[in-house]
C-alpha cells in the first residue's frame, strides 16, 4: 500500500537548537497513528512539517504523492483549509463565535454560505452530546463540552486528514476518553486518517499504530514498551 502520508529525513531547527535529526515516518490511508514522546522530544514539531505548518530545513514531506514541503504558503494555506483538519490541547476556539459557528468555520473560510455552513454544522451537535449548547461562546463551555466544539470543527468538512496535538491534554482522564472514543469514532465513519500527538499511553490505545519520537528521530514502539 502506498503511503497518505511520508516524511523523510525531516531535519529542522529553531535557532541553534535542533528540534528534528532526521525523523522518517509514514502514514496509511484511514489509519489512526499515534506519535508519542516526552516533552520536547520533537512530535508536535514533526506533526506540524506532517500538516504544512512548518517547513523543514532538509528533507521531504509528501502528501498523496505531492510534496508539501516545496510548496509556495499560498498552496499549504489551501491544502490546511481544504484538506486537513486539525484539534489542539486548548481547543482554539475563537472567543467571538458561538458554538455553531466556530464549528462552521472551516466550511466558512472555504466559500460555503452561511446558512449552508451552519446546516452542516448543527448535526455534530447531537452526535457529540451538545445539544442545547449551538449559540453559547466559548467563555460560557466547559473544558470537554469546548474539545468536542473543537472536535466536530476539525471533522465538519470532511477532511482527508485530521492532525490532534495533545487533544486530550487539558482534560481530566473520563473526559478525555470520551473525546478519543467520539474522535476516533467519527473519523474511522468518515475514513479520515488520524495523525495524534500525545505523551499518554491510554489515549495512544486508541490508536492503529504507535511511533515514538526521542532526540528529533521517530521509531516504531516496540510490543510491551510505554514511551516516558
């Protein structure tokens, strides 16, 4: 099977301190992958060459065969609208929007109307125990009530690709098993391929496969061997 998803030798420093040494992986259609590592390790680093947002030193990202690294910013802004999807630890909502409408807001930014937008939106409201919770702000939701917000704007427009950065890290752990079972849930409904950066072992069980990141190099975790 050809990879989705393929790093190669990925190096990249900010200043004099290095971040990746050569960190390769690759990613399957539909899988969920998770990246683990200790603090610093380099794994949000690599997961964010994976997604476009930074641009490696040396080596190569593609992206169904495309290289993503050699792009102009106006084609990997598109590639982020349009394609992929993304879920961080502290959710990112913007504060001005309700609920709804930051759910909409990938679609928005891609030229769907409003009302269309918003149509698209309410559904994941029901499907994430929301309900009720479409017009609040996000200074009005709880921690988890406001990951799933983040949640279901990550997966409205269907991405190829969701990118999670510690998606559950400023959770409690009930919380934040219920966040990965709706995560992974929905994408594996959708057929998104899932690329989850974490440092838990219980919420990398979720996922199809696990790689772990030290010193800037990414490695397949051995059976039996928790990443600390």
């Amino acid at each position: 099977m050809t990879a989705l998803i393929e790093a190669r030798d990925l190096v990249l420093a900010f200043g004099e301190t290095p971040a990746l040494r050569g960190a390769s992986l690759a990613v399957d259609a539909g899988e969920v992958l998770a990246v683990m590592g200790p603090s610093g390790s380099g794994k949000s680093t690599l997961l964010h060459c994976l997604a476009g947002i930074l641009t490696p030193d040396s080596g190569e990202v593609q992206f169904d065969g495309r290289r993503i690294d050699t792009m102009n910013e106006a084609a990997r802004s598109a590639l982020r609208r349009d394609i992929f999807g993304f879920v961080f630890q502290f959710g990112q909502l913007v504060p001005e929007l309700t609920a709804e409408e930051n759910v909409a807001l990938p679609l928005l930014l891609s030229g769907t109307s409003r009302a269309a937008a918003l149509a698209e939106a309410r559904p994941w409201f029901a499907r994430l125990g929301l309900d009720g919770l479409e017009r609040r702000r996000s200074g009005e939701l709880s921690g988890g009530q406001a990951q799933r917000v983040a949640l279901a704007r990550g997966l409205v427009a269907r991405p190829r690709v969701l990118f999670a950065d510690e998606p559950t890290g400023a959770l409690d752990s009930l919380t934040g098993e219920q966040v990965m079972e709706l995560m992974v849930g929905a994408a594996r409904e959708q057929g998104t391929t899932v690329v989850l950066v974490t440092h838990e072992p219980r919420v990398a069980a979720y996922a199809d496969r696990e790689i772990v990141v030290r010193d800037g190099k990414a490695s397949p975790l051995p059976a039996g061997r928790i990443a600390s």
